[in-house]
C-alpha cells in the first residue's frame, strides 16, 4: 500500500499579492493594504504538520514537473497560456500572480499531472497533490477564481491521452462551484464532473443542478448544491446518497477529487461545518468506492481553504484516510467544532440532497 505525495516549496512562492482579500487595496475606498486569501500558508502548513506528525515517512513523495505547452494546450487556448507568459493578470482581475507565475502555475498542473501518471502506471496505489495555485475555477481562455490553470482537467487529458485511460470522475468537494472543470468536460460523455459546493457563492449564478452537460454530455455533470451551515451529517448524507451512487453508476476508470477544506467550519469565504473528522468520513467514502469501482485508483488535488490554523488538521486527516493510517492525528480542534448544533443532517439539507438524487438516472453508464 503505498500513497504519493506531491509537494513543491516553489508553491508558496505564488505571490498573489498585497490585497484586502480578495479585492485589491485601495486605501480611497477605505480597503487596508492586507494579505491575499489565498496566500501560502495554509497549503505549506499542511505540509509542514505532514512532516512534523510524521505522516511523511508513510507516503511515497512523488516529484512534480512543469505541465508543457502540449498538455496545457489540450485544455487551455493558446492566447490564455500567452496572456498567463506575458505576466498580465490571469483574465478574471481575481487571480494575481507574480514574476514567474506561469512557472509556478505549471509545476502545480504538472503536480497533479505526475499524481495521476503514478496512479495509473501502479507506481502508488494513490495520491495526494498538495498544490498551489488551486485550478478548479479556470476556464479554457481564462483564469478566474485565484485559479489559473485548470490543473485537474488538464491533468485527467493527459491520462486520457497517454495513458489510455478512458473514463474519469472527477469529485468536486471544495466549497465553491468547480465550474471551469465542468465546462471543460460539459460535452464529453466519458467525464464524470459531480461537485458539491455551499449554493450560490462563486461562481455568482452557477453550480445549479439544472447544469447537466451538453449534448452527448448531458447527465455527465451533476451538481450537488448545499444551504449554507451544513456540517458533517450533510456531508455524509450527500457523499452517500448522491455522490457514491454516482460513482457507482458512471464505473470510472480513475477517480480525481479537487479537495478544497473552505467548507471547514472555519473558513471566511463560505458558511459550512466540516471538521476535520467530517472531511476524513468523505474522503474515507470516495477511497471505499474507488476501491470497488477502479482498483483503488484515486487521486486527491488540494484546491481552496483559507484557514492556516484548521486546514492542515483537515487536509492530514484525508491524507491518512488516503495512507490507511489506522493510529490518526487528534483534531484538538474537535470539541470546538464537532459538536456545534446542526453539524447532523438538517430536514432542508435532506431536500437538497434528495432533489439532487434525481440527476443519478441520467448519468452515462
Ligand atoms: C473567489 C472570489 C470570491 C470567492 C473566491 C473563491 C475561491 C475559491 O476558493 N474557489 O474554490
Ligand atoms: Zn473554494
């Protein structure tokens, strides 16, 4: 049993910037000079509790490299892969980067790109990819969303075109719509996009359940949109009733998951409960189906998350999940946060779930 792991120092070198957040500052409107949301330290964190608990010495490190011009073009135009080289802003004005950027935004494609290849080629059984900048947002001719490159999609194209792999699901539990995914693949009947993110928050307007796919596509995006405050009962009810039934209908070769942590309950872009121990139980799910459904074959991308105290605690326990740690890490931050009211299934959370189990008899088998 052996797990990849992805990491690279030049990740936290993606320089977004001095901002108020998420908008730049700009003392006239009263916007304090501050830190980016998505700045590095909650990703290097991550990796700094995975060395000091120890967990590192349980995985196989796996080295990125920088996605080529040839694998960011499958997905990507050429004048958005030329905009992002000629160091001007990604295209959305919400995704800074600095000097050098597109390097940095490649070795993270590249990142997920060598997860993947290590999964398929049986070198790992599995992977984790703890990369920066997150992709999950980013459009063919466009960045958006502090994404740049659409590091999964790209890196589900180059399985598919190199490895022959064919059918790919890809599991979106990062808080935030995974719209750039879906749209990459929105046509393709032999790409399974399903998110589950808090309704309506980013994208504005997108991430419905009425977005299906297009044309031989159609069924092959569902969507799984949450009422904010769900905690770690919607969640499981969610993972069980629409998620893994999906994944057992569409019988992918390979799964990918875009693992954001910004519906932990502390994250200040979005108002749901997860705890560390609620993130554990959904990737423990999606491991459990991968292992019915393709051999294992499953690969973890980090995308949001924006707590650098909580988002280690979270992403280490899908890493052990991951690793099949059976002696986990404590979450000090249980009592705080595993036992405030609503984290059990509410009755508006179950209509939610049960309007998206509707989409599962579309779905291409
Ligand atoms: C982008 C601008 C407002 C919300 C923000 C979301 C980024 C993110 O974490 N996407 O997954
Ligand atoms: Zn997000």
């Amino acid at each position: 049993m052996a797990t990849g792991y992805v990491y690279h120092e030049l990740y936290g070198w993606h320089d977004t910037g001095t901002h108020a957040g998420l908008l730049p500052a700009d003392p006239r409107r009263g916007l304090q000079p501050h830190r980016h949301f998505e700045n590095a330290e909650a990703k290097r964190r991550v990796h700094e509790l995975v060395v000091v608990s120890g967990l590192i010495d349980r995985l196989t490190r796996l080295r990125p490299r920088p996605a080529s011009d040839e694998e960011i073009l499958r997905v990507h135009t050429a004048a958005h892969l030329a905009r992002l080289a000629s160091g001007s802003d990604a295209g959305d004005g919400g995704s800074p980067f600095g000097p050098g950027g597109l390097d940095i935004a490649r070795l993270a494609a590249g990142g997920v790109i060598a997860a993947a290849e290590s999964v398929v080629d049986g070198e790992v059984d599995n992977a984790y990819a703890l990369v920066r900048p997150p992709g999950h947002h980013a459009l063919p001719d466009t960045g958006m969303g502090f994404c740049l490159l659409a590091n999964i999609a790209i890196a589900v194209a180059a399985v598919r075109a190199t490895r022959g792999v064919r059918r790919v699901a890809v599991v979106d539990i990062d808080v935030h719509h995974g719209n750039g995914t879906q749209a990459v693949f929105a046509a393709d009947p032999d790409v399974l996009t399903v998110s589950v993110h808090q309704e309506r928050v980013f994208p504005p307007d997108s991430g419905h359940r009425t977005e299906r796919g297009e044309g031989a596509g159609f069924g092959s995006a569902v969507n799984v949109p949450l009422p904010p405050g769900t905690g770690n009962g919607g969640y499981a009810a969610a993972m069980a009733r629409v998620v893994v039934p999906a994944l057992e209908r569409f019988a992918p070769d390979l799964v990918i998951v875009a693992a954001g942590y910004d519906a932990g309950a502390t994250d200040p872009l979005a108002r749901m409960m997860v705890t560390a121990s609620g993130f554990r139980a959904i990737a423990s799910s999606l491991i459990e189906a991968a292992g019915r459904l393709c051999a294992g074959r499953i690969v973890f991308a980090h995308e949001g998350g924006y707590d650098p105290v909580y988002v280690p605690f979270c992403a280490h326990a899908v890493i052990e999940a991951l690793a099949g740690v059976t002696d986990p890490l404590p979450d000090p931050f249980s009592p705080n946060f595993d036992f405030l009211a609503g984290q059990d299934l509410q009755p508006h959370q179950e209509e939610a779930i049960a309007a998206a189990e509707a989409l599962l008899a579309d779905i291409p088998g």
